[in-house]
C-alpha cells in the first residue's frame, strides 16, 4: 500500500519536472532558438585568411568568371567544356581592333591583341558547370578564370550559388545588346563601309 | 436554447412542425460545423507552433521570395487543409469499400453530435437537455465504433492492431472519466450542463470563485482524473498507442488519405475541445467569470468559456510534446489500478465531505 501511493506521488513529480523543462523551452524560445531563417539570416562567414597568398592558391576552383573585354571570341573554352555549359555568339566588328563605344566593345586587348569579333553572348550556366577547370587553359588571353576563393582580391566569396530562379544560374557575362545593334553590326551599312 | 429558440420563432411563422424541427436542427449544424474547421485550423497552428517552441525551433514562418506561408506561418494550417482537400482519395483494392468510406464519418458525427449539449455562454447552447452530461459522455463514445469500423475494413494489420487498441483504451478510460463527473454530479445535483454551471456562481473558501474544483479536496483530484482520461479518450500522447506513428504507421488511419483522413483528424481535434468543454463546465465554472460579479455578460461569457477551454487545449499540446508513449500494459495499468479506485474513493470522499461542511 505503502508503495502504491510512493508511486502515485513519483508519478507526480517526475511529470510536474518534464513539463517544467518544455515549458521553459517554450518561454525562452527567443533565446534557445537554434533555427536560422535561411535566405535572411545566415551563419557568420569564417575569415578568409587560410594561410596562403591568393597567388599561391588561385586554383581553388569557387565559379567562373570572365573578363569579357579581354575575350577575343575564339570559342575554345566553349570547346573544352565537356559539360557544354558555355554558349558564345560572336558578330565580325566592322573593323578589326577598333573600340565601338556605342555597344561597349573594346577593340584591343590588354595583351595587345586586336579583336576581329564582337561577342554578342557569353553565358555560362552554372547549373551545368561541372567545375573541371577544363576552359581556364586553352584560354589564349587568360580572360576566363575561377575566382572567389579564399584570399580572392578581386571577388566576394560565393559559396551557396543559391536562386530563387533556375534562371538566375546562367550567368550573362557579355554586354546587353539589342536586336537593333545585332543587326546593325551583322548587315552593315554601305556608306560606314566606305 | 438555440433550437427552442428557433422553433418557436417557426412556429410564429406557420404551424409545420416537424420542417421547422429539421430546419431548426440544420441552421444549427452549420456554424458548429464551421465552428470545428475553424477551431481545428487554429488548433492545428497552435500545435504546430508550441511543439517547435518546445523543442526549440521556430516553426513554421514565412519568409523570403516567392510562395510561403504569411506572416509567422499563419497560412501553414489553410495550406494543409486544402493539401488534404485535393489529394488523391485511394480506397485499397482488398478493403471493405462500404464500411470504408463510412468510417470516418461516424467518427466525425461521434465528436460532432457532442456538441449540441456545449454550453458556449449563458444563452448560447444548441440544446439544454436535462441529461446534458450523459449525452455528451454516450455519444462521444460512439466514434470508437467509426475507429473500429476504419481499422477492420483496412484490412491492414496495422489498421486493426490501432483499432483494437483504440478500442479497449476507450472503453477503459470511460469508467474513471465518468466516476469523477458522478461527483460532479453529486454536488449539483442536476445533469443540465447550464445547471452544473449555474451552481458554480459565487465565492467559495472566502476568496476562490465557487468552481467545482476548488470546492473541496476530492473535486479536486476528480478534475485531474477526468481530464487525464479524456486525453486518453481522444487518443492523445501520452496515450497515442492507437496511433503509435514509431510502431503502428498511423493506428486504424493508415490505409486512409484526402478528405477521409482529414476528418479523422478534424473529428480528433473536436475531441479535445469536447473533452476540454465538459472539463471546463464541470470543473472550472464554464462560462463563470474566474472574478465572481464582474464581466458576467454573454459576450464575457463566450469569452470565458473560450479561453478556459483553449487553455486546457494548451495544456493537451504540452502534455504531448512532454510526456513518452504509455506501453499497452502500462496504460491499462494507469486506469485500472490508479484512475479507477482513486475515482471510486473520490466519490465516497465527495459525499462525506458534502455531508459533514457541506
């Protein structure tokens, strides 16, 4: 008998505890809250210092970039995606190596070279990108590169590659130009010929 | 109330009685049935959202770009209503097809019927019936004859193992919950819901409203005995063994998807507010303002009657997301050996007591 009531009276406290621990979970929610609202609140950035110089550890391969002044629209990195992620459309400049300001196209290179063809479209889908590295090397102006990675000067650290849109993912690198200035470029006029 | 109302208001209008009874009981039917899909969806948010206080998340919130679910998540309850509303409704090629699709209907009517006898404030009952109380205790218990019905036409064994279950804690726990409202009853004497509250007017101990709880120690304990078996008669955690989601899938709900399982789930959420309605008039003085004489109004009334019950609701959500499972034995063990002697010297208690101060 004794012990029937020593149990009723354990039951009673060891509940009376356990609904005590939830309820101050509960109150103390603001507090204990481990949840983050991901795309508003993200986890503090660690320091970008790893203990390498950006030169000595520029291969770490973090996303395309191109410099598209640079780019001579040759195509070979287009050739070299194994993934064909990249899409190049060129347009013949009417003159070769001379800056049409118009589109923002640069004539020369900062190699010296002079550019026969303006790069009308320049996208990578980063969807795609298998991050091989493979389009860095045959680069004859070294204009496409990866960045972003530790120590990177030039470029934030992205490393969530996170959209909202699937198409927020192909990464236009070209200058905007309109259908106008495409097919003025592509039927040039007879008298700015001459 | 509601119903005589209206059928002497028919009655003005032409002497048809048995159309203005139908009528009478069908204007009625509607803002309850309302009443319950709103009550379930807030619930349901409730639920939703002190269970990940508890556990310390946030829960459901709406935040960012593009389709999510409002301010603070209040849209997550709606979005799962409609989600069970449009899913596909499957009826398994082996199953009963007749006593199927029957099922959860007799458990929603089981909770549904319940609540004609709810007194919502001083004038606001479908029906004052004089075995109020009795009403309410049989027919809710007519939902375990929906639940076996679900669990034997799955042909599931799952099903059937949670229907058994189901059955034998039911049909258990209704003998301590019913021997603690004899208490009740003993004290006021009447079966009426509004006349169990209106015996609970006034002051009590000098300063404590004259609740049935506080009346005397005996009330007491019947008002923890009553309220803990009503959360095992709606198949709450710590007594889910029916639905036992770890071991038996869902319980007799496992074949079951769509609107079909949506009303076994609304039909378990107007249990808990059933179970929290009879707690709340025949303990806590129902629509009884906690300060006797003041805000004694009908609006005040609703409002008390509905914070008390919502209260208890709380208290069934906390309940679950703190206590472990019961094992079959274990839960057995809790109504024969504990609830129903300690309810049965209650009521012995209730009568010396009310007999020697009272």
């Amino acid at each position: 008998m004794k012990k029937y009531f020593a149990n009723i009276w354990g039951t009673i406290t060891t509940l009376k505890t356990g609904m005590g621990i939830t309820w101050r979970h509960m109150i103390n929610i603001k507090k204990d809250n481990v949840t983050l609202q991901y795309p508003e609140e993200r986890w503090p950035r660690p320091e970008r210092d790893i203990g390498f110089e950006h030169e000595d550890y520029n291969v770490i391969r973090s996303r395309l970039h191109v410099d598209i002044d640079d780019c001579i629209g040759c195509l070979k990195c287009e050739r070299a995606c194994p993934v064909d992620c990249i899409k190049i459309d060129t347009i013949k400049a009417p003159t070769r190596g001379e800056d049409i300001p118009d589109i923002g196209h640069t004539g020369v290179t900062e190699n010296g070279t002079n550019k026969a063809l303006v790069v009308s479209r320049f996208t990578i889908d980063m969807s795609e990108c298998c991050y091989c590295n493979l389009c860095v090397y045959p680069c004859p102006e070294e204009c496409i590169y990866m960045v972003g990675g530790p120590n990177s000067p030039k470029h934030p650290i992205d490393y969530e590659f996170s959209e909202f849109n699937r198409k927020d993912l192909i990464y236009e690198f070209s200058k905007p130009l309109t259908s106008e200035q495409k097919s003025e470029l592509m039927n040039p006029k007879p008298d700015a010929e001459a | 109330m509601t119903v005589d109302a209206l059928m002497n208001w028919f009655a003005k209008l032409g002497d048809f009685p048995e159309l203005a009874f139908i009528l009478a009981v069908l204007i009625c039917a509607v803002p309850v049935f309302l009443f319950i899909a709103l009550y379930a969806l807030v619930a349901i948010y409730g639920e939703l959202k002190i269970s990940s206080f508890m556990q310390d998340k946030v829960g459901p919130m709406g935040q960012g770009v593009g389709l999510h679910a409002g301010k603070w998540g209040l849209l997550q309850p709606v979005a799962d209503a409609l989600k069970l509303i449009l899913k596909e409704d499957i009826i398994p090629t082996s199953a009963d097809k007749k006593l199927f699709i029957l099922a959860p209907f007799i458990v929603f009517i089981g909770a549904f019927i319940a609540f004609a006898a709810l007194p919502f404030n001083q004038n606001l009952i479908i029906a004052d019936m004089n075995i109020g109380i009795f009403y309410i205790l049989a027919v809710s218990s007519l939902g375990v004859i929906g639940l076996i019905m679900a669990g034997w036409s799955s042909n599931n064994k799952w099903s059937l193992y949670g229907a058994m279950r189901s059955a034998a804690q039911i049909v258990s726990y209704e003998i301590p919950a019913a021997l603690s409202i004899i208490a009740v009853i003993m004290l006021t004497g009447t079966l009426s819901m509004q006349g169990i509250i209106q015996h609970q007017s006034g002051f009590v101990w000098g300063i404590l409203p004259n609740w049935i709880i506080f009346q005397n120690p005996f009330t007491f304990v019947a008002f923890f005995i009553f309220f803990i078996s009503g959360l095992a008669e709606c198949n709450r955690t710590p007594f889910d063994i029916p639905e036992a989601e770890s071991e038996l899938v869902a319980g007799a709900f496992t074949e079951y998807s769509g609107m079909r399982y949506a009303f076994f789930f609304l039909s378990e959420y107007a249990n808990m507010f059933i179970v929290s309605g009879i707690a709340v008039t025949a303990f806590l003085g129902g629509w009884q303002s906690p300060i006797p004489g003041i805000f004694t109004s009908p609006a005040w009334g609703l409002w008390w009657f509905m914070s008390k019950a919502m209260f208890l609701i709380f208290v069934m959500i906390w309940f679950r997301w703190t206590f472990p499972r019961l094992r079959v034995d274990q839960l057995m063990n809790v109504c024969w050996k504990g609830f129903t002697p300690i309810a049965m010297v209650n009521i012995f208690g209730v009568g010396i007591w009310h007999l020697m101060l009272g």
